[in-house]
C-alpha cells in the first residue's frame, strides 16, 4: 500500500535493541543526522497495518467496537507501536480499495 518507514522516539521503542540504547543516547542525538546510518531502533519499520484512516488505523477497536478514540478509553485501544500518520492521507487499504490501480490487490478466492 506504499506505507513509509514510521518515526518511532527511542523513548517509545518496544526493539530489545533500541532498549539498550535509550540509557545511553539522549533523544536530541538519536534524531540528529550524526547517528543516521546507525539502526538503534528497528521498530520504525515495523508499525501496525493501515487498513483505513479512522483511529489507529482501523486495525485496533476499542471495547465499543467503533475504532474511536474516547479519551476515557485511553489505553484501551492503543497498538503495540504507534501508526504512521500518513494513514490520514490516503496511505491505507481502504483508501485504495475504488483506486484504479492501487498499490495493494486482491486476489479473487
């Protein structure tokens, strides 16, 4: 579906690997270009599916059923990792179901 590569904070990183760093790397230098090259934090590629752009993705419901973010459910329905924002901008399956030629495809069963 074309989703790009999340941007995850060292701080909220579940990666074993990005674990051993947050003691020692400061946020300020862990987003700085010094440490580009270097993965300390591998969970940027592996943020939830986009299915549609309603809350998480539309891949986690709340105990309501609706996908809706209530703030009283917080906790409730958030993902392991967050969903890259670009879901809201059409980078998602639902979004792509009517397109013409979409990135993603179905196969008949």
């Amino acid at each position: 579906i074309g989703m790009t590569e999340g941007n995850i904070r060292l701080y909220d990183a579940q990666d074993p690997v990005a674990k051993l760093y947050r003691p020692c790397v400061p946020q300020f230098l862990y987003d700085s270009s010094l440490l580009k090259n270097i993965s300390m934090n591998r969970d940027n590629c592996r943020t939830p599916m986009q299915w549609s752009s309603d809350g998480h993705g539309g891949f986690i419901m709340n105990k309501y059923g609706d996908g809706s973010n209530k703030a009283s459910m917080k906790g409730v329905s958030d993902p392991w990792l967050p969903v890259n924002d670009d879901s809201l901008s059409g980078i998602n399956v639902e979004s792509q179901e009517d397109e013409e030629h979409p990135l993603v495809t179905k196969e008949p069963s």
